[in-house]
C-alpha cells in the first residue's frame, strides 16, 4: 500500500500524455473531478486542446473559472428547452436509436447533444470514471455502449484516460485512507494543481 498519491498522480499524467492524438483534441468538461483531472492533467503537461461544454446541471462558477484558467477554444452549450430536445430525438432516431424503455434513447442524449458540437475527430471524456471506480461494471458496459453510438454517429473517437491500466492499478495501491471517498485520489489531483472543483456528483445532462 502506498502512503502518497505521487505515483497515482504521475499514472495520470502518463495516461493522458499516451492517449494524446495527432491532431488537436477535444476534452468535454464539466465541474466535476472526473473531467477535471483530465483538463488539469493536459492543462500541466502544457497540451494544446478545446474544451466542449454542457451548461446542464453543472456548477457554472466553477465550470467557468476552469475555462478562465485553461483560456482554450471553447463551446458552451446552453441548457436544451423542450422544444430542442424533442427535435435532438427526432435526430437520433434518424441516426439509428429507438425510442422506448432501455433503449438508449434518453440516456445517449446528452453525448448525442455533445457529440453534434465537437469541433475535431478525438473528444477525452471522464466518462464511467464513477461506474469504473465504484465497480458497478453493468452500468459501465451500458453508459460505454449508448455514449459510443453517440458518438460514433459523428465519427468522434472517444479517449478515456482515467480506465487505463496504469492508473487503476496505481489507484489499488493506495493505501485506504487515502481512498476512503472513492473520488478522493482525483479531487486530491486537482487540488495539487490548484485547479478548481465542484467535489458533489452531477448527473450529466443537456437540460
């Protein structure tokens, strides 16, 4: 067991800095820890990137004082009304998705939403982050499956750095009280880069 995050923190890093694209990279941040150590990871390796956003159910003055220090490229989009959301489900069931219970239809369309705005070929997500490090493996294979349907209808590669090896691996070997919150580690890596942080969980959503 590992007493200091020094080398969790440095898996982080190896992991975003090894996934890094040829072309420049989307990331889709909120102001949760999940994309935050992400952003605060390409942020310190000195990574060029463009931030998309979903004002959604995020906390704004902390999403907003990210993008004040990150000063990328940036897309904000503003909360979908009824009216915008309903027109989003017609597209995606022209884009292949079905309407009904279980079908993906609603849990797809904030990526859906995400997806139609991303200027580039290559988005880092944090997203199953949360399902991944709290092992509820059924929800990770279903998030993974309906975001990749989103996504791949704009022929956007996901990257997620946070479920690569190295850094799970890292994250098991800390001793446990410094996991004791299974969030902790990252929220402790945004701290050590003074990089803001909303520490409550947020549903991703567009509305």
């Amino acid at each position: 067991m590992k007493s200091t995050y020094t080398d969790f923190f440095n898996a982080i890093e190896c992991a975003v800095s090894e996934t890094y694209p040829d072309n420049v990279p989307v990331l889709g941040m909120g102001s949760g820890a999940d994309s935050g150590t992400i952003g605060a990871a390409l942020w310190s390796l000195g990574k060029e990137f463009k931030v998309c956003s979903l004002e959604g159910n995020e906390n704004l003055d902390v999403l907003y004082e990210r993008l004040y220090i990150l000063d990328k490229d940036t897309i904000i989009v503003p909360p979908l009304n009824d009216h915008q959301i309903t027109n989003t489900f017609t597209d995606m069931e022209d884009a292949g998705f079905v309407q009904g219970e279980g079908t993906g239809i609603g849990a797809a369309l904030s990526h859906f939403v995400l997806g139609s705005k991303v200027p580039g070929s290559h988005l880092y997500s944090g997203l199953g982050t949360d399902e991944f490090y709290t092992e509820d493996l059924e929800k990770l294979v279903v998030f993974m499956w309906r975001s990749h349907q989103a996504y791949n209808h704009f022929n956007i590669k996901t990257i997620f750095p946070l479920l690569k090896p190295k850094v799970f691996t890292e994250y098991y070997c800390l001793h446990p009280n410094l996991r004791l919150y299974y969030k902790q580690p990252f929220l402790e890596y945004c701290k050590s880069k003074s990089f803001p942080i909303d520490d409550s969980k947020k549903n991703f959503t567009c509305y």
